[in-house]
C-alpha cells in the first residue's frame, strides 16, 4: 500500500509539503513556508497536520522559502530524520531559512517596541515560528547528493536528483519504491524551469514514472521569449540613461538577482549598454550570489566554456558593485548620474528597494523595473498597476518614473513548456498525473492541455486527500 498526501500547495502555490506513505516508511517531499495573508499563513504555518516525528526522511527540491521554509517548525515539533538536497540546495536553503528566522524575529522586537510606546494599540505580539538557533538545528539535518547518483533515503526507497533548472540547485526527484513485490517510480518536478535559462542548464526528462506529481504556476499562462528580454532590458538601460535617470529593479535575492547580473554582465561586455554603475544593493543577495559563484557545478555548459574556463565569474564584471553594509547602501544616495540598482524585497514588501523607492519614484526620469510576480496587496503590485499615489513607509508619493513590466524572466516552466515536458514521457506506464503548487484556474488549463498531448488521467491532489499510489 503506497499513499501520497498533500498537506500544501494543494490547489495554491506556497508552503509545499508532500508525504508519501510505503511499508513502514513515510517521507515528506518539501516543508514549505506559507505566505499570503497574515493570519490565515500563520495558522497553517504553526500547525503541522501530521507528527513530524513519525516522518522518517525528507527530501528538498530546492531552496526557495515555500519550499524549504519550514523545516525548522519540523525540527521544532520533533522530526530527527535526514533531509536530503542537491550541495547546492543545501547551501542556499541555510541561508534562507536563517534569513526568514532573523526577519521573523526583527518583526516580533519591532511591534514589541511599538506596543510598549502606545498602549492603546491592540495588536499582539506573535511569537516567531522559529529563530536563527532553530534554523540551524534544521540546517544540521541536510544531507547533500550529487545530481543523478541513487540514493537510499529508507528501506526500499532510492532517490535520484534530476536537474530541474528553475533555480541553483534546484532538483525534479525521482524515488524508486519497492514494497513487497509492488514496485512504483514517483517523480516529483518541484518547481520545474524553463529551457535556455542564463547559468543553469535545462530540465532534465524523466521519461519512465508510474507517477508525476507536477507543479502547475503558470499552467494558464505563456511567457515570453528569454532572447527578447535581454533586448527589452538593454532597451530600458538606454532609455533611461538618455533621460539621466536611474534603472531600480526590485529584484528576489537568490536567483532573479543572479540572472539580471548575468544579463547585464553580457549587455555591458557586448557594448549593448553603456558602462554605468549597476549595484547590487542587498546583503542577502551578495550571499546568495557567493554561493551561485562557489557552486559550479551546477552551471551549463555555456557558462563554464565562457566564464569558469577562464578563471572568470559570471557574477563579476566591473561596472558592478556589491554594496553588504548600511554604510555603503547610503552612499549610494550621494551617486550622480545615471545607474542601475538591484535591491530586494522582490515585491517591494520590505528591505532596501523602500529607500530608493522613497528617494526615486517621483522623478519621471527614473525607470522602475518589473521583473517578477507581484502578489496583490504589495506596493510591487501598486508600482506594476501604475497608480498614481503609492504609500512608502505609510507616507504617500506621486509616482511619476516610467514602470516597464518585463515578463520573460519566469523561473517557472508555462503551460506549453511543462506540456513538452510531460509529454515525452511514457504515457502507456504513466498512471496518472498529479498537479500541485497552482490555483484551480491554472491547474484546469493545464489539465486539458496535458490531456490534449495524450496524458490519460489528470487530477489536482486535494489538501489533505491521500491518493493510492
Ligand atoms: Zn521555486
């Protein structure tokens, strides 16, 4: 008797948690963190549907916060398996499950303070879900497997790491199940990426599967060409350095980061740009991108012919700057003339893009660049929207810089491309298709364009519903 549960991202796009049931066995494919509203994420995040400390392994696709961002809670309520990830993901989820840790608690000290000056205000402190010591408990807890090497992560369960290509590291797994004389392939996409990406190489196939837990993002949407963003991009930079203004692209620190430096790396070598400042003004960016820069290994073949063969970075060119002190981050206000600044959040919610934003949305000589999802509720989305007034730090400002939307730069596979993904697989073995980790809408047009390519069954797992395997 095999089963697989999801406990997350089920017909919703954060806080994967996957747990596959065989034998005496139970393993959890992703302890994602939920985001969205407040109170409703908090709730989910706290409460872990089943007893962490009966899971026996776990395993990582990759480092994003939705998917790794709650193994600490995991620790926390007792789990003292293994957790196995590519060196890479191993890497980048420390880092981000240390910075989710530190923000969660600054937030918890700051209403604290707030609280303590206005005793009329109602709130109420919400203790963090889990601090730096926590993370580094979780951290302890993973184990790095090479790309393609088996291996047994319980009795009769073997995992493999196939490249997924959606960010460093990141893996589609592939576990080989034997229970008594039943034998199951169950692959699981993670995030699934997109063919062409800068840095990382394409999505490996998995061509034999029983079955494949498949994600669903943009199952309804078309991206894109990747080569005309690159265009799109130099085209911005121009424009804007005509007009003297400055570029601001708020911009995720690990991955979206790391491919805009790529980019103008190659813009700027290639004269398609002039040679302006561009800074990368965040800490955890310039720690996400040494660990981009350490693990080689993960790069195509491309980038090691251009970059790594040469003793060369892709991340280092030498209009570019990596400003890790406050200090250095308000020099930047004293630079004249025309650059390009990278700073995080991505979708505007907090972190150093506020102070550019403060100092630079209301000069029409200014470009704002958007270059990623931007949730609804977040200034990112009220930039995107172009509305007229935006609220910074709860003070108004007109918005009068150009916002350019840029939606090539996807990490996640569109609908045709999960298609020519899934459909190469044999479909004669192929039970059934199991999609996660996007809305209903999504998932329905995905479902029928995999029906369409000769997929036989599709069906979205539902929260909580375990599914015979
Ligand atoms: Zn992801």
């Amino acid at each position: 008797m095999m089963t697989l549960t999801s406990y997350g991202a089920a017909q919703e796009v954060t806080g994967s948690k996957h747990l596959l049931e065989v034998g005496g066995s139970r393993i959890l494919i992703d302890c994602g963190m939920f985001q969205g509203r407040r109170k409703e994420s908090r709730a989910k995040n706290e409460d872990m549907p089943f007893d962490p400390a009966t899971v026996t392994a776990c395993i990582n696709t990759h480092g994003h916060l939705d998917h790794c961002g709650a193994y600490p809670v995991l620790v926390k309520r007792g789990f003292r398996g293994l957790i196995w990830a590519t060196a890479a993901t191993v890497d980048v989820a420390q880092l981000v499950m240390a910075d989710a840790a530190r923000i969660q608690v600054a937030d918890a000290r700051y209403l604290e303070r707030v609280l303590s000056q206005n005793p009329r205000d109602r709130r109420e402190v919400v203790p963090p879900l889990y601090d730096e010591e926590d993370a580094a408990q979780a951290t302890g807890l993973f184990r790095p497997v090479a790309y393609r090497q088996p291996v047994e992560i319980a009795p009769g369960v073997t995992a493999t790491f196939l490249e997924a290509g959606h960010i460093l590291g990141s893996a589609v797994v592939r576990l080989d199940v034997v229970d008594g004389d039943q034998r199951r392939t169950i692959v699981f996409t993670g995030d699934l990426g997109r063919r062409n990406t800068p840095i990382l190489r394409d999505p490996d196939a998995a061509p034999d599967a029983d079955w494949l837990v498949c994600e669903s993002t943009y199952g309804n949407r078309l991206h894109d060409d990747l080569a005309f963003a690159q265009e799109e991009l130099a085209a911005v930079v121009r424009d804007t350095v005509a007009k003297g203004g400055r570029v601001l692209i708020p911009a995720f620190a690990v991955g979206r980061t790391q491919e805009l430096v790529w980019h103008l790396h190659q813009l700027n070598e290639s004269g398609r740009i002039p040679a302006i400042p561009v800074y990368v003004d965040s800490p955890m960016a310039t720690r996400a991108t040494g660990i981009f820069t350490k693990h080689t290994e993960c790069y195509d073949e491309e980038t090691v012919r251009r970059f790594v063969d040469h003793g060369e970075s892709p991340f280092r060119f030498g209009a570019l700057k990596f400003t890790a002190s406050a200090e250095d981050s308000k020099k930047l206000n004293d630079v004249r003339g025309p650059c390009i600044v990278i700073a995080s959040s991505g979708m505007c919610e907090a972190g150093r893009i506020l102070h550019h934003l403060v100092r630079d949305v209301g000069d029409p000589r200014n470009t704002i660049l958007v270059v990623g999802f931007m949730a609804e509720h977040t200034l990112g989305r009220a930039l995107a929207d172009r509305r007229p007034e935006v609220r910074i730090f709860g003070e108004p400002h007109r918005l009068e810089a150009r916002v350019k939307i840029l939606n090539a730069f996807s990490a996640h596979a569109d609908r045709n491309e999960i298609g020519a993904w899934v459909a190469p697989m044999d479909q004669a073995r192929l039970k059934g298709v199991l999609l996660v980790h996007g809305e209903p809408v999504a998932q329905a047009s995905l479902g029928d364009h995999l029906r369409s390519l000769g997929v036989r069954r599709v069906e979205s797992l539902v929260a909580g519903r375990s599914v015979s395997l």
